[in-house]
C-alpha cells in the first residue's frame, strides 16, 4: 500500500517542533492512521462550541456519579 | 491444607480463613513459593521474587495473629504487583531497560493500605514496557505467556497480574489501565479485573502514562475479592490532589446476588464491530445468565460514541508522549520497536486537537450518561470483539503490517477510560480455541458497588472464574 502524503511532512513537523527523529519502520507505518484519526475529527467539527470557560470533567464525573450504591 | 489445595482459595477466602486461625500466612507464601517453581517457567510473571521478605513478613503476621492481633481484611494473603508501584529503596522497572535500575523515593498510596490491610508484598511482576501496549509483549523481560496457550497473548499491560492471577500464583495483583490495561488481561487469562472510577483510586507513587486516564485497580479471581481489595485502596489520598473526596461504600455489602428488576444496555455501535463468532456465542450466553436473574436488556446506539471513541485515540497518545519526551530524544533504542513507535504517533496530534478531546471529556459523559445510562444499570460489552490473539500475529517488532491488530485489541476498553467510568471484565465462557472470553460491565461514575453485585452475581452463576489453566 502506498505511504499517505501526510506521512513526511508530518516527521518533518516532529523533528522541527519536539526534535525527535522517527526512531523506525514501525512509527512510520503507524504514522498513516492519522489519515483516519484526521477524517473523524473532521466529522466533529462544529461541536465544540465557544467556551466562557472550560467544561469540568471532574464536575460530570460527579454530576453523573451513581446515586443509588 | 496442600499447597495445591491453598492455591484454589480466592482472595477473601485466604483471608478469611487466616484471620478465623486455619491457614497460617507461612502455609499460604509457601503455596506461592510452590506453585511459582511449578509453572513459572510456562508463564514468565516475575520481575522480582522476594522470597526472604515474604516470609519473614508471614512469620511476623502469624505471630501477631497468635497474640490475638487483628491484621486487617487482607490478613495475611501474599501478593505480587505489577513492577511500576514504587516501594521506597526497591527498584521498579516499569518493565523497561531505561528504568532497569530506578529505585524511587517515595512509596505508592496503595501499596501503603495494601500493608496496613495485611497483605504480604512478595514482590513484582513482568508488565508491558511502561504500561504501553494491549499484548504482554516484553522486550527486556521477555513475554508473559498466556498459561492457557502460551503461544497467545496474554493481554496488556498488566501481563504479569493476568498471569499471575490465572495461575494460581497469587490470588490478587495490582494492575493499572489507561486503555484496557486491567480488563485486557483479565478478558484473555480468565480473571476478574476492575478498572475504577477515574479518581477513586490515589496514584501517588504509581508510574504515570497519561495523567487523564491512568487508573489503579485489582485483578483478581472473584468479584468479591475486587470488593474486598477495592474497599482497601479507594478514597481521597491528601498527597493526590485530584483523587475523589466521595465517600468509600463497603462494596461487599452490596453482594447479595440480587439483580431482579435491572435494567441494561448493550450498545450496538462500536462494541460490536467485527465481533468474532466464538466471542459473540459467549457474549450472548452470559447475557441470558443475567436474563435469568431477572435482568431485563436493550439494545441500544448513543449518538455520543463518534465523538467518544474519535477522542479517546487522542488523550492518552498525546499525554504518554509529552512525558517521554527526553528520552524519545536522548536515548530512542533503548525502547521496544512497537513502543517507540507508538509514542513517536503523539507527537502528531496538534495542542488544539489535544485540547478539544480534553474540553469534550466532560460534555461526552455527560451525553453517554444520558443515552446509554439513564434508566439502565449497566452497560454490557464483550471485553475483546476478537479471540485472544497469538504473540506472534500482534508482534509489531516483527511486522509492522501486525500494527492494525495490535491497536484493534483495546478497542472496547479504551472508551471507557475516556469517559471515567467504573468498568469489570468477568470470565464469560472459552472460545473455540479454548483462550478465555471476558464479559465488560460499566456503569456510572462511582458505581462499583451496583457493578460488583452485577459481578458477583454473575459469578453465583458460572463456573468460568473457577477453571485453572494447571489443575
């Protein structure tokens, strides 16, 4: 299977921002899944609103928590 | 009693009968001793065996019983954890060369209730490399072999603990999970593994992977023992400022077998994708034992678990890269192939799609909570949609072309762990391998109690969590 076009650029952007070279085959093959991770968050656009400030996660862990054990 | 005997006593069990005068805490360390020498060698569990500790620990608790000393509710019941809870001046691997030799100053909240409980401490076990992968697959110390087909996997990254516990090593073992990590080995050795609440448990002194996902919790044989164990170490931790404040119920007394009237959910998207038909016989199996209790079930499909499931893929990857930064750089072959490889993948994901996954976190649950929750108990979901897969078809040092089935294996379990909730995987029946299929069971935030009673009530009616890979 062809390597994704998004493939070297992307190493070139690790290298230039955390400095970190693609240590092997295996992180570059795996490198090709953000195509889909890419796709999915494109399909959640939208959702994530303006926020005056951020959403607690910590508060819906409680919010949600069981009330009946 | 015999060693081989002893052996068959699930955690309570051990305990109970040590505090009621009829086993010593010798005879039960004795028991680990011989049936470690008897079968590790197939499994490869170990890191650290302290042999001398253990039983000058167990000669001190049989002394103390014998003065009429109370030692706790794990009284005398020796266990082996996995090797990344420091104990203050003991080396913890982390399953890892670059931490071969890394001795902490400080030792883990729970390992410190472990001790004040009773339990005897002999010792580590063998891990994924940094709690990072689904497999068992070790480079440094060798691969944790399934004991019921040591050719396949054993489910990662509590490999050691799953193995340990299928066994018959010890009868309970701390595991961590940031994406399945106690519920993956469970589902594949056929033990019982509870990943928590995230926040019920302290993780101070615990190797981190993901600050947002990581979790502390039990694998053990019977979900009364996750009870017992889980009472011992939840509750706020003044040295971990984002453990929970909620008050710790006594999650034994909510055994009482009684699931009439319950409603739950199994959800269609997602968790059943691409299931295997030995899998799906299982599932649908245990589903009709908990029909049979009077437990009415509902299929069902949440419009929340795009967004769950897309974002899941985000937190943690982004989390375990940051913090191995340094020696991504510094001293990048001193990881395993597949490790290195999958943290190289964080640090492709931008702040602001870190950031978005994070902020979602909370409107997410509050979503799953109100679809898949709202009027039913539980959530049920097969732990693996596949068998236990072999070493050799998940090694990614091998083949990187194995890469798509070593990340499929969390599939089911890492939702969970976005969203924080309470979630046990229970033996649920063999495949036609015979490797053991798990049964996963959630429900809402702090809900271990109603989820040990499904558990436990499940377990009155099976026999799964019984069978001994060396009888």
């Amino acid at each position: 299977m062809a390597e994704p076009k998004l493939v070297l650029p992307t190493m070139d952007a690790i290298q230039r921002w955390q400095g970190v070279a693609v240590p092997n085959a295996a992180a570059r093959h795996g490198l090709a899944d953000f195509e889909a991770l890419i796709a999915d968050l494109e399909k959640l656009r939208g959702e994530m609103a303006f926020e005056e400030e951020p959403a607690g996660f910590e508060a819906a862990l409680r919010d949600c928590r069981d009330k009946g054990s | 009693m015999s060693p081989d005997v002893l052996s068959e006593l699930s955690m309570t069990e051990a305990a109970d009968a040590f505090a009621r005068g009829e086993v010593t805490a010798r005879a039960l360390v004795e028991a680990m001793l011989h049936r470690l020498g008897q079968h590790e060698a197939k499994v490869n569990s170990l890191i650290r065996l302290d042999r001398e500790d253990a039983l000058l620990a167990a000669h001190a608790a049989d002394k103390a019983r014998a003065a009429g000393q109370k030692l706790g509710p794990l009284g005398g019941v020796p266990m082996l954890h996995k090797d990344m809870y420091y104990r203050e001046g003991k080396v913890s691997t982390c399953g890892s060369k670059i931490r071969r030799d890394f001795v902490p100053p400080v030792t883990a909240t729970v390992l410190k209730r472990l001790d004040a409980a009773g339990a005897i401490d002999a010792g580590t076990l063998n891990m994924a490399e940094f709690a990072q992968n689904p497999t068992g697959h070790n480079a440094h110390f060798g691969d944790v072999m399934n004991p019921w087909n040591g050719a396949h996997c054993t489910g990662g990254s509590s490999s050691g603990s799953g193995a340990a516990v299928a066994a018959r090593f010890v009868t309970a073992a701390l595991g961590s999970d940031t994406g399945g990590s106690i519920r993956l080995p469970a589902a594949m050795c056929g033990v019982t593994g509870l990943k928590p609440t995230q926040t019920r448990v302290p993780r101070t002194g615990v190797m981190p992977l993901s600050f947002s996902a990581d979790n502390v919790g039990p694998l053990c044989r019977t979900a009364r023992d996750a009870a017992r164990f889980l009472s011992v170490i939840a509750g706020a931790c003044p040295n971990d400022p984002t453990s929970a404040r909620e008050a710790v119920p006594d999650y034994e007394a909510a055994l009482t077998g009684d699931l009439r009237g319950m409603r739950m959910a199994v959800v269609e998207p997602w968790f059943l994708d691409g299931i295997e038909e030995p899998v799906a016989l299982a599932f649908e199996a245990a589903i009709r034992v908990l029909q049979g209790l009077g437990v009415r079930t509902e299929m069902i499909s949440p419009a929340s678990m795009h967004g769950i499931v897309t974002y899941t893929a985000v937190v943690s990857r982004v989390e375990g890269a940051t913090i191995h930064q340094n020696w991504m750089r510094e001293c990048p072959g001193d990881y395993a192939t597949h490790l290195s490889a999958r943290i190289y993948g964080g640090y492709a994901i931008p702040g602001t799609a870190y950031l978005e996954a994070v902020s979602r976190r909370g409107p997410l649950l509050r979503a799953f909570c109100a679809e898949a929750l709202e009027g039913f108990d539980a959530v049920l979901t097969p732990t693996l949609r596949t068998r236990v897969p072999t070493r050799a078809e998940t090694d990614i040092d091998a083949d990187p072309e194995n890469w798509a089935r070593f990340m499929a294996l969390s599939a089911n379990t890492r939702p969970f762990n976005y969203l924080g909730l309470p979630t046990v995987s229970v033996p649920a029946g063999f495949d036609d391998r015979g490797l053991p299929v798990g049964l996963q069971i959630a429900t809402r935030p702090f809900g271990e109690a109603r989820l040990l009673r499904i558990a436990d009530a499940f377990q009155r009616e099976t026999d799964w969590h019984k069978r001994n890979p060396f009888p």
